[in-house]
C-alpha cells in the first residue's frame, strides 16, 4: 500500500517529475492529462510552467523549441484521444459509477460550460484543472464537428503551452535564482487553480 502512495505522491509532484523524469514523462503526463479522465488530477498547468524555468535555468539541458513542441504535440493527441473516447464510448462513461477516479459532478459542470461557451469551452478550459480533462471528452460525446474541434484544440494548446511553458522559460533565463523557490512557485498554482476550480463550479452552479 506504501508503494501505490508513493506512486501517486511522485505523480503529483512536478520538480520531482521534472528532474528524474525529464522530457518523456512530462510529456506523457501531459498528454493523459488533457484527455484521459482517471487522469484529471495529474499536475498540468504548473508543470508545464516549471518545464519552461528548468528549461530556462538549464536544469534540463533541452531546447526550449522541443520541449514546446513535444508538449504541443502531447496536449493536443490528449485532446483528441479524449473526443474519440468520447465519441464512441461516451454513454459508457456518463453511466458509470462514481469511484476514486471518477466523478459524474466533473461532466455536468463541463457540459455546463459547453451550453454557455460552445466550442470555445475547449480553449477556455485549458486554464481550467479538472475541466481540461473532461472537455474533450464532453465535445466527443455530444458529438462536435470534427472542423471546429480542431481548430480549438489546437488553438487552446498553443495558447496553453505558448504562455505557460514559454512564460517560464522566460523567468528561468531572466531570473536565474527561481529555481530555488520552486516550492513558491507550486503553492502559488495550487492556490491559483484552487480558487479557479472553486470559482467554476459557483459558475456552473449560476447556470442552474
């Protein structure tokens, strides 16, 4: 039970995930994190943003260019993965029970941005933790055009990863010395994408 604990703590912990993972498993976090929904509580706006500070402080000695297009390329095949399950295994889904790593309170507040914000849920949603997930999903499983989804998850990715990533990349180049206030730099997200999630289920709950 100890080893399953752990397991999870390290998949939560993005300096850890960055240092000893590296590119890979950053890249593969990203991309079961944007579409697979026992995936939802995987660390994805902060890492991506620490991805760009180690970048930028040479922690990681990889090119800012590759790190961006692999994580890209990973949140936008997420994205898709997620549509197409949603697409053809949606029904499954919206009838399972509630269990550890699923919520039916995560698609109804996700549907509830769709009936608000249309397509445009998918770009608006890549800033939101939890919703991020499920959005592609919801969009396969109420069967969205194959055109404008694209079209916004690809958008939504480049915008995500542009500022987060490239956002820190910049302040790890600039400011070299952040790196040893890394532990800041997650309270600070977690406290941003607290009061983000909490903020949007009072939203949803309004559009009741």
């Amino acid at each position: 039970m100890n080893e399953i604990f752990e397991f999870f703590r390290y998949l939560t912990n993005s300096e850890e995930i960055l240092r000893t993972g590296g590119l890979v498993l950053v890249t593969l976090i990203v991309f079961a994190e944007n579409g697979l929904f026992f995936a939802f509580f995987l660390p994805g706006d902060y890492l991506l943003f620490l991805a760009g500070v180690f970048c930028g402080t040479q922690v990681l000695n990889i090119p800012l260019w590759l790190m961006m297009l692999c994580l890209f390329l990973a949140a936008v095949l997420g994205s898709l993965t997620g549509y197409l399950f949603g697409r053809f295994f949606g029904t499954r889904l919206e009838n399972r029970p509630d269990s550890l790593f699923f919520k039916k309170q995560n698609i109804e507040t996700t549907r509830k941005y769709f009936d608000r914000y249309g397509s445009r849920t998918l770009i608006i949603c890549r800033f939101l933790p939890v919703v991020r997930t499920f959005a592609p999903i919801l969009a396969g499983v109420i069967r969205m055009p194959y055109g404008p989804f694209l079209f916004n998850n690809v958008l939504g990715a480049t915008l995500w990863v542009g500022l987060l990533t490239g956002g820190g990349f910049y302040f790890g180049e600039r400011f070299p010395w952040i790196i040893n206030y890394v532990h800041w730099i997650i309270i600070f997200f977690l406290a941003v994408t607290t009061f983000t999630v909490i903020r949007g289920y009072l939203n949803a709950r309004r559009m009741d």
